[in-house]
C-alpha cells in the first residue's frame, strides 16, 4: 500500500513539472476586432489588416493541424443571412496558417490554398459566430496579413 502511495505521489509531481499547453480559446477576446457581414454584405471582398504568426504549437493541441498560433482569436465573424458560400481567406507575404472555430463548434484549418496562403470555404454557411486564428506555420511572429472575406469564387 506504501508503495501504490509513493507512485501516486511520483505520478503527481510529475504531471504538475509538465508546462501547460496553451492551445486555442475560442472564448478570448479577439485582438484585432470583431465585424458582423450580413449576406449580400457590400463591399466584397471586406478586408482587414491583422498580424500573422503566435506561440502556441497547434500540433500539440489534437486538432490535426501544424503551425502557431495566439491563445485568443485574432478576429471574430458574425455572420448573418444565408449564402450559397462565404470565404475566408488570408493573404501575406509569411507562410501563414488559418484556423477557424465554425457556429456549430467544429474547427477547420488551412495551410496552402493559394501558394502559401490558406483559405476556407464554407458552403451554406451557418449563421453565427466564426472565431478566426491567424498564424503561422514556422513560428515567426508580427507578420502583416490581411484578413479577407468574400461570397464570391476565391
């Protein structure tokens, strides 16, 4: 009995020396804004300018997915009306990475769409809130990006 104590013991201290992992929170305040596009929304594409890249290694997060991304999103969709298909798209200069959370909590990611930028399509997309994460496949930080949304063929 001592000895299934001290290996109870050992087996605590050993997961309290292992560094949490700090994996996306689709519940944080996004840093770069938040905007509601309505079908139909004029103009398209709308377009923002956010910053690429984060620490946080999404291959260690089990969401089949590579690259780094912040803890909180960078930026919140709510989408309103219905659409055959809305885009999400990212354009910068970085080999950037693109995560969302979807209304229905399901998550999709995007690492090469269009040479090393990632873009999602969401066919019949559900009203609701997106959460948006826009990083980086190696790591590197303060990239500019531009965040893009758009009904039209991407």
């Amino acid at each position: 009995m001592l000895k299934s104590f001290v290996a109870a013991i050992a087996t605590v201290a050993a997961l309290a020396a292992v560094p949490a992992v700090a994996c996306p929170d689709w519940q944080g305040a996004p840093y770069f804004g938040t905007v509601e596009l309505t079908a139909g929304f004029n103009p398209d594409p709308y377009v923002r300018n956010v910053t690429a890249g984060g620490t946080n290694d999404l291959g260690r997060c089990g969401l089949n997915a590579a690259g780094y991304v912040t803890s909180r999103p960078d930026f919140d969709l709510y989408w309103r009306g219905s659409s055959s298909q809305m885009t999400i798209a990212i354009e910068s200069n970085a080999d950037a990475v693109l995560l969302v959370n979807a209304p229905d909590g399901s998550w999709h990611y995007s690492d090469d769409y269009r040479g090393t930028n990632p873009a999602i399509t969401f066919f019949n997309p559900r009203e609701g809130l997106y959460d948006i994460w826009i990083g980086s496949y190696d790591g590197s930080r303060r990239n500019p990006a531009r965040l893009v949304f758009t009904e039209y063929n991407y």
